[in-house]
C-alpha cells in the first residue's frame, strides 16, 4: 500500500508537471522558443505575406511552412514562431516564377510583405486584327483603342479605331499631305466622354492638329477653326464636353468647338500647362513661377511657387501635376523640377537632368521617373507600411545599359513595367534584401509600345512575328496582373 508521504510526493510532481507544461505551451503561444545551444528562451518574430496570386506556398530557410503554422488572414498568411535571424523567404506557385527575398526577422516584430507579385513562367497573348500598327491609345473607359498606321506604298497616314469587345475595325482618318506628330510627348488624346480624338500631326507649314469625331468619322483641321497661328498644347477639357485647351502666342485658350466664337484666353505669357478636373495650372514665362486658377475662366488666380524655373521664357515646358502641393516640371532640356509641399516643409528640387517622363501614383505619395538607362521613385510623403519610406527621398530603382522604354507603374503602384531589349519586365520598389526583377512577356521588337489598362487588367504590346524580317507589327494583349477569385481559388 502506498504511503500518505508517497501520494503527497506523487501529487506535487504531477502538479509542477502541469505547471511546467502550461508555462511552456503559454510561453510558445506568446512567441516564445528555446534556444537549446544558449539555453534560453528566445521571443520570436513573424513574417506576413500578400501575394497575387493569393494561392501559394511559402519557404524559410529552403523548409516548408505547413498549413497548420499559417493563418489565411484578410488575404495574407501570416507565420508566428520564425526565429529572430535573417531568413531566405520563398513563394511559389505552379506556373509561376519564384519570388525570393532575405527577410530580417526581429524578435516581437511582423517583418511585413504586402506586394508580392509572383509572374507568370508563360502567357498567352490575345492577337487584334491590327496589322502594321505602330502606335496606340487606350480610350478612357478602356473600351475601344485608337492607332496609327502609315502605308508606305500609297504614303497615307491612318488612324483607326478598335472595339475591343466587337473585334470591329474603323478608318476614321487618312491623310496623304501631313503625317503623325514626330514628337514622343505628343499622343492621340481621346475625349472624356471617348466620343472624339485629337490626333497631333505636321505638315510641310508646321503643326497642326485634327479633331475627329468617331460617330460620323468626321475630321476638321484646328487650324480651320481658330484664327491664332503656331498653335500646340490642344488638350480636352476634363469636365466640359466639346470643349478645348490650347497655346497659341503664348497664351492659353479655352475654347467651345460646338461655338468657335465662345474662345477666352485664360492667361498670357505661359510656358506651359495642366489640367485638373477644376483648375488649370501654368508656368509664367516671364518669372518661372507656377500658378493655378479656375478651369472654365481663369480667374481666382492663386501663386502656388515661390522659386523660379531655370530657362521658363522657352516654351514647351511640360507641367504633370497631382494637386496644388504636388508638381512636377520637365524644361526642354529634359531637367526635372519637383514642387513638394510637403508634411514636414516645402521642397523645390531639381534631382536629375535628361529625364524622359514622370508619372504619380494615385494617391500622389509617390513620384515615378526615369532616363533612357535609369528608374527612380520620388517619395512625397512618409509611408509607415513596410517597407517604410521617408518624405522627399529618392530611390533609384534599377539601372540597365541597355535603353529602357514604355516605364510605367503597376496596378498597385508597388511595382514598375517596362521593357529593355527583348522583354517586358517588372520590379518591385520594395529594396529590402534586393529587388525582385521578372520578365513578363518576351518579344520579337525591340521597339514594341507597352500600355497597361488597369480597368480592365490587360497589359497591351505590339510585337513582330518571329523570324520575318517584312514582318509588320500586331497588337497583343495579355491578362496581367491576374484577377484572383474568392481565396485566390
């Protein structure tokens, strides 16, 4: 028989036992894990991931994390336990190339990677019957696309319409007296409403620009219908129907294309000009200061800068604005002004020359630019997600010997798209660890124009079919980035 001291004994064991036990599991379940070399407890960190597509399977140190460690939380996983150290993090998915990154992990801290982008090994391009296609724009609503074609033997000039749903193919305008706008910043610009285009061209007396009305193919030479000469900048207003913008003589125009008479100069002596849906914005040639005023009248006229751009007397300048506190100037010898007012103070900076275009993403925290060999990314606000970013930094995202074309941000504006030699690329701007670069496309013309339609989630390119050199360029397009379903399923 077993002695009262026995059971006594048996009982207390059993207790710190259970005690023991329970401060384990309470210690694993706070983070907390033994290191058995140091003989300690080490509190522990997690990393969490997002990725498109959501579907995929995650890697630390070459070891894969089961289902049973990772939570599906808001479209993320998120893995608690990993060891404070720097880790090899991996995400795959069938049919897709590898995302990799070394992640530095802190103990009670989420290392966190909300955009991961993972492409695809391979995709299938939907061919348009657009034979000899050489450049083209999207319609607002991403319905129809407008391109350009020029017919050697005949010396025509065209430009034609697409339905991208209907397949069907338009002539809206041919000319054999002027051709295309040789001016890259130039572009066909479509309408708010899509229902007409302003198509830039040169003539043997200079430029001029068509206004085309899709409906009943109808096209006028601007020239016909102001008075004023030298005439560049014809842009559409962003909030009236049938009515236009212009520079003429230096002074910017408003016109009424439905009544030619209703034309009102909104300022005098202008370098250049941009539009918002309420105000207009304009460089003064005579004192390169910026200011903004009322769209449809140009009054209310508010100073917005207070230092002068170098060279503003020459015309030409390019103005891209977010808003009032948001500017970015590019001179005609391609120097870059960025206006800032930013959160802590007002920045005026002119970070590089030979620059190519600038874009802001849509919420104007970031500012996207580039030469023929470089990419960098402005930031104007601090940004406290992972990775963090600073106000009034730059990064300089990637660097090529060969030239770069067609930059242009992702869906997310956490990625950049472009093309460089024989592929269409893109890259992530997050810099910790390296930048993850894929190939999203390869392609057969080096000089392929690249448009994304995020409305629509479609990358479009032109390309050459392989191994003939009389080939002429088609348009393709690819789904990209994927749309993801309930799950990423």
């Amino acid at each position: 028989m077993i002695g009262i001291n026995t059971r006594k004994i048996f009982f207390w064991l059993l207790a710190l036992f259970f005690v023991s036990t329970a401060m384990l599991v309470i210690f694993y379940t706070l983070g907390y894990r033994f290191n058995f070399k140091r003989g300690i407890f080490i509190y522990t960190g997690a990393i969490t991931v997002k990725s498109l597509p959501q579907k995929v399977s995650i890697f630390i140190d070459d070891e894969p994390i089961s289902n049973k460690r990772t939570n599906y939380l808001n479209n993320s996983y998120h893995i608690n336990g990993v060891k404070p150290h720097s880790h090899l993090l991996e995400i795959k998915a069938p049919g897709y190339n590898t995302w990799f990154k070394k992640a530095a992990v802190h103990s009670g801290v989420s290392t966190e990677f909300w955009n991961v982008l993972l492409t695809k090994e391979k995709y299938s391009p939907e061919k348009y019957f657009t034979h000899k296609i050489e450049k083209f724009y999207i319609s607002p609503k991403g319905k129809k696309i407008a391109y350009v074609q020029n017919e050697q033997k005949t010396g025509e000039f065209l430009v034609k319409i697409l339905d991208i749903e209907t397949g069907i193919l338009e002539n809206i305008f041919s000319s054999k007296e002027c051709k295309f706008s040789t001016n890259r910043t130039e572009n066909i610009e479509w309408s708010p409403q899509a229902h007409k285009i302003i198509i830039p061209a040169q003539e043997e007396s200079g430029k001029c620009y068509f206004i085309i009305d899709i409906e009943n193919k109808q096209a006028v030479n601007f020239k016909d219908i102001v008075s004023e000469k030298e005439i560049r900048n014809v842009r559409w207003d962003p909030s009236s129907k049938d009515f236009l913008f212009y520079v003429a003589e230096g002074c910017l125009h408003r016109l009424n294309l439905n009544d030619p008479e209703e034309n009102n100069i909104l300022a005098q002596n202008i370098s250049g000009y941009d539009l918002s849906s309420s105000n207009v914005f304009y460089l003064q040639s005579g004192n390169g200061i910026i200011y903004k005023a009322d769209l449809k009248n140009g009054k209310s006229e508010k100073q917005i800068t207070t230092s002068p751009i170098d060279g503003a007397g020459n015309s030409g300048f390019r103005i891209i604005t977010y808003d009032e506190k948001r500017i970015a100037v590019i001179s005609n010898d391609k120097k870059l002004y960025i206006y800032n007012d930013g959160d802590d103070e007002k920045y005026f900076n002119q970070p590089a020359g030979e620059i190519l275009g600038v874009q802001f993403s849509n919420d104007g925290k970031k500012l996207l630019y580039w030469t023929d060999r470089e990419i960098f990314v402005y930031f104007t606000r601090d940004w406290d997600v992972q990775p963090a970013r600073i106000e009034n930094e730059t990064k300089l995202i990637t660097r090529f010997s060969r030239q770069i074309k067609n930059v242009q941000w992702s869906k997310e504006y956490e990625h950049i798209i472009f093309s460089a030699g024989n592929a269409v690329k893109v890259i992530e701007l997050d810099h910790r660890g390296h930048r993850n670069i894929m190939d999203i496309v390869k392609i057969n013309d080096e000089n392929s124009q690249v448009t994304a339609n995020f409305s629509e989630n479609k990358l479009y390119f032109t390309d050459l079919a392989a191994n003939d050199e009389n080939a002429a360029a088609d348009l393709y397009s690819i789904e990209f980035p994927e749309k993801n379903g309930f799950l990423g399923r």
